[in-house]
C-alpha cells in the first residue's frame, strides 16, 4: 500500500470513528424508538465499515 493510500485509509478510520460517537451521542438524546433503531444501525455500520477499514492496514482479509 502506497502512503498516500495509507493516509486515505487513516483518515477514513477517523471519519468512521467519529460517525459512531455522533450517531451514540444521538442515541443519548433521542425519545422516539423509530428513530432509536435507525441510528442504531447506521452506528453498526459505521462499526462495520471501520472493521473492513482496519482489516485493511492489519493486512486482513476485507
């Protein structure tokens, strides 16, 4: 992997990171239950993209 793919990898990591603390910060506030599982699964797929991420620099099958 060429460091500039490297650096783009990182800072998807961080990005995906990041989507997961908005979308738990957001679970904190909200009441409606729809909403709730919404955010719920898209926090599991952030969690989803940062694991293939990862895999990634680890050398780990996607």
């Amino acid at each position: 992997m060429t460091s500039k793919e490297l650096q783009y990898v990182e800072d998807a990591l961080g990005h995906e990171k990041f989507f997961q603390s908005k979308c738990n910060e957001a679970l904190s506030q909200l009441g409606d239950e729809n909403l709730r599982t919404c955010v719920q699964q898209m926090a599991q797929k952030h969690q989803q993209i940062y694991q293939s991420l990862y895999g990634l620099l680890s050398g780990g099958a996607v």
